[in-house]
C-alpha cells in the first residue's frame, strides 16, 4: 500500500499543527464559530447530537495493520472504545472532546492517516472495489489510479470551495463493485493494464434529494490523460455550479440542466485547450506509485482448497460462514474474507477498539497485514490461505464477528441515524435490528439469497436507502418517524433507482413488513431467481398488497 513520502508527512503534520492553533483560539473565544465551523468542516470535524464527530479519510478503502491498531487506540483513548465504518469506506469517532480533536488528527498524522477533505465541499475521499488487486474479474488494480488521483485532489487550490461536495469511485472490474454510476464522477478500467490502461469516464451521479444514475461521458480515456480530464470536468462544474441553492449545487443538477451533450462539449473544449504537460501522467509516474502496491507471490497448496468441503460438513457453522463470508481470489489457494460488523445488538459498521486490534493481529498473522473497508459496512482480509480459514473462522466467531450473513437482507447498511446526525428526521439503528431479529433464522434467510436492504434516516441517504433491492427511508410524519419503503434499487450490474411501494408505515411495523415482503418473494420466485430479479420481473403490484395489508 501507499507510503507517505517527506513532502506527505511535512503537509499533514503541517495542517495538524495549524488545526490546534484554530482550535486553541475559538476555544479562547478568540475565533467565532461562524469562523471556525469552516475551518473545522475542512478536517472532517462535524459537530452533531452527541458532540464533535471526526471522519477519517480511509483512501480507496485500504489500512495496514499499523493504521487499524492506530484506530483502535485512538477511539480507546479519546472516544469510548468505538469506531463506525461508514458507507464511503471511512471511519467516524462520534463522542470526542472538541480540545482532544488535535490531538486524535496528530497520532493519526504519525501513522500516514488525515481527516482531509472528508467534509465540506471540496474532493472528498476517493472509493474504490474493496477487492482491487484480487478480484477473479478485474481488468487491473485500480489503486495506483486512485492514488494518483488522491495526490492532484488533496488541497488543490482551485477545487477547495466547490458549488457542493465532489465524490469519485474507481473500478477496476467488470463487476462493479465500487457504484460508480452513482457517483459525481465514477470510472471504470475497461481495457489495457498498467500505465496503458484506458478508462470509461461516467458523470452526473449521486443519491440524496435528486437521485440520479450518472450518464457515459468517456468510452475510452487514455491512462495517462486522466488527470487532465478530470480537471476539465472539475473547473466546468466549479464555474457554471449552482452556488445560490445547496440542493441544486451538485454536477448532478448542472449535467441535466445542460443535457449531456452540451456538458461534453463545455468539458472537451477546456480538456482540449488546457495546459495537460504537467497534468499528464507519465509511465515513470504512474510506476512509481504502481510499486507501492505491487504484491508479493500469494498462494496456497490446492489441496488445502480442496480439503474445505470436508470441513464444512464435519461443522455445518463454518460451511455456512465459508459460502457467504468468504470469497475466491485469482490467486490460487487464497480467500479474501469477510469480517462481519451486522447481527446480534451490533450496530451496522460499528466495531471496538478490542475488536480492531483482534482483526490486525488476524491480517498481520494469516494474510498480508493488509485489511479494507467496504461499501457495505464490513471489513474484508484478502489473501487468507485456505488452510487458516476454519481458525480465522473461530477467532472471528468467538468476538461476534462471523455472523455469516453477508450479501443477505440482514446485511444491512445504515446510517447513524437520528441518535447521532443533526439532519436526521427518524431512527435507523433500532429499525436495523429490528430487521435483524425479525429474519434471525438462518436457514430461511440464506435460502433468500442475495437482498441488500439499505436504511436512511433522512433524505440525504447515508445510508444509499435508492440503491438497495429494498430501501427503506425515515421521514417525519405528525411529529413521530415513520418509513418510507422502496423496492428495486441497485447499485451494481444493470444500476436502477428504488420505486417507492407505497404509504409510508411506522417505526414498529418495518420488520414485520420486510418480513412479509420476503415470504411473497419466496412466493413468487422462479427457481433460484434473486430477489431483485424476481421484483423486476413481476413489478410492485403483488409487493404493493403486502404494504397495503399491513397499513
């Protein structure tokens, strides 16, 4: 993985230092919170229900071991113990002291971390597929791109106060994995590796307010013109952007306004008449930065692989844990495994700082001390040989961290919610669970297959609520939560937009709806049919007498 050079340390710790001489003076009363909250934003500092939240950048979703550990002590010295992974592969500390918040940004600077330009309307943390580099589909790495990326996006003067918040995703598979047609920008590798690789270029995504699918502006960008292209896109959205109106700022808004083909012509006629000589990305630089995540020979025997299916019929747990929470890579002999941060009373994503240290001291020991962040609010460690995965199994399980769930309606995603956020109209932690409990038999639940059920507590959709095969959306009605159920949504393959199903219902009848909206699957199904097939074959109507049925 990527390794801070002197010029990277000297910047952050630079930024740290300048952090604590702002926080020293409006905790003086020497600077307004007016002036302050800009400042604060522009470190990923929101204050929120609870008190100071901290967003630490996780770029493209990838921590060393040394970084989790890092975390762990952090949240056990300045939070209570707890992290929360969020949908963009970032962590948030949501109970610190706005004096102790330095102090968090300093030890994190020591360990090559930063909240940069993880808030405020600038480039945001740049995502990517969290099986990049071992993925069985993938054309090549997407990280060395996504990198360099990082490196043009971080502090770039012209790009700091944009209409709204910017956010890129990088694909380097053919299955995505990484949403990027949701997405300011999403692109995607299509052919060629390393520094001649060519990119599919997509604009104009993103959830929230108006959700939209983006649309293909680039079939097939050269590599080493990345840059100059996104530059190109970047100042026609920063100089025609809507700043009157928040919720029409976002390129979203400015591509339907102009309509693609307008939009394409604005971005190639400044592509075409910019400076691209020190934009360009040369083969000695795209190698360079490539080298930090070249990896080192990783297989395993085969007849460890082979001798799995016995183990998982001499212990029926760890065959139901090996099916869903583990998945092949291209090298041989090797899983990438799922740790599992759903079931139980956990919240979604939320983990502890024993339990980090649990799963660095688990990648240091079996893998390549390698671990990632997903979309989906789980941890992932590549590069586990088959003949470790039954003890990692029961390391995980014995910390509550093998429910063997993933990719299943109990895998779901959501936001923190009313407890935490400012803008939230109504609780997701308590329907999440609720969801939980209402599917906790697991036979039934992995004969379901494949549901991703994705909570939002407001119409901002942390919780990506538009994208999932059943999304559920808190609004206030009468003064009390209830929720607003769409089906149909995806984020991945053919990308749609959820529909809604109809009236929204209170706060105690979700889980016995999705419940009942599961046995009418089951129901309806043909073969072995995924749930999101199954709903774009058959249309809402037969989903829709489940709701009415309930209301």
């Amino acid at each position: 993985m990527y390794q801070y050079t002197d010029e990277d340390y000297a910047l952050v710790r630079e930024r740290v230092d300048e952090f604590r001489d702002q926080t020293r003076r409006h905790l003086a009363g020497e600077l307004s919170e007016d002036d302050y909250r800009p400042l604060r934003l522009m470190n990923g500092l929101y204050i929120q229900r609870l008190g100071p939240m901290l967003r630490i950048a996780i770029p493209y979703g990838t921590l060393s071991v040394r970084q989790l550990r890092a975390l762990a002590e952090v949240a056990r010295r300045y939070d209570r113990g707890l992290g929360h992974f969020t949908t963009r592969q970032n962590l948030q500390l949501h109970h610190l002291k706005l004096e102790d918040v330095p102090e968090v940004l300093a030890d994190l600077a020591g360990v090559e971390m930063h909240a940069i330009q993880t808030s405020g309307n600038c480039i945001r943390n740049v995502t990517s597929d969290q099986m990049a580099g071992v993925a069985p589909d993938e054309v090549d790495d997407p990280r060395p791109w996504c990198e360099l990326i990082r490196q043009w996006a971080n502090l770039h003067p012209e790009f700091s106060y944009l209409p709204r918040k910017f956010k890129i995703a990088v694909s380097g598979a053919r299955h995505d994995r990484a949403a990027v047609q949701v997405h300011d920008i999403g692109l995607r590798l299509v052919s060629g590796t390393g520094h001649a690789a060519r990119f599919e270029v997509w604009v104009g995504g993103g959830l929230g307010r108006t959700p939209v699918i983006a649309q293909r502006l680039r079939t097939d960008l050269p590599g080493e013109q990345l840059l100059p292209y996104l530059e190109a896109i970047l100042r026609i959205y920063n100089r025609l952007g809507r700043r009157d109106n928040k919720y029409k700022a976002r390129i979203k808004i400015l591509v339907r306004e102009l309509g693609l083909a307008r939009f394409r012509d604005l971005v190639e006629t400044e592509y075409a008449t910019m400076e691209k000589a020190p934009l360009r990305i040369s083969e000695s630089r795209y190698r360079a930065v490539a080298g930090h995540f070249d990896r080192p020979p990783v297989s395993a025997p085969a007849a460890d692989e082979q001798g799995l299916e016995a183990q998982a019929a001499e212990e029926p747990a760890f065959g139901h844990w090996l099916r869903w929470n583990t998945e092949l890579q291209r090298q041989p002999g090797v899983r990438a495994v799922t740790v599992c941060l759903k079931g139980g009373e956990r919240q979604p994503g939320d983990i502890t700082s024993d339990e980090m240290d649990a799963v660095a001291d688990l990648a240091e020991r079996f893998g390549q001390g390698e671990i990632r962040s997903t979309h989906h609010q789980n941890l992932v460690l590549p590069d586990i040989p088959a003949g470790d995965l039954r003890e990692v199994w029961r390391t995980l399980a014995a910390r509550g961290l093998a429910h063997p769930v993933v990719g299943t309606v109990s895998d779901v995603i959501c936001c923190p919610g009313w407890k935490y956020c400012n803008l939230a109209n109504a609780e997701s932690i308590p329907v999440a669970l609720a969801v939980q409990a209402e599917l906790d038999e697991l036979d039934y639940l992995h004969d379901l297959g494949e549901v991703r059920l994705n909570i939002s507590g407001c119409m901002n959709a942390c919780g990506h609520h538009h994208v999932g095969h059943i999304g559920i959306l808190g609004v206030e009605k009468r003064g009390k939560p209830w929720y607003q159920i769409q089906l149909g949504g995806s984020s991945a393959g053919e990308v749609s937009l959820g529909k809604v199903l109809g009236p929204a219902v209170p706060q105690e009848q979700v889980a016995p709806v999705v419940g009942s909206l599961m046995a009418r699957y089951v129901a309806l199904r043909e073969g072995d049919e995924r749930f999101l097939d199954t709903v774009r074959r058959v249309g809402l109507a037969p989903f829709k007498e489940v709701l009415h049925a309930a209301a």
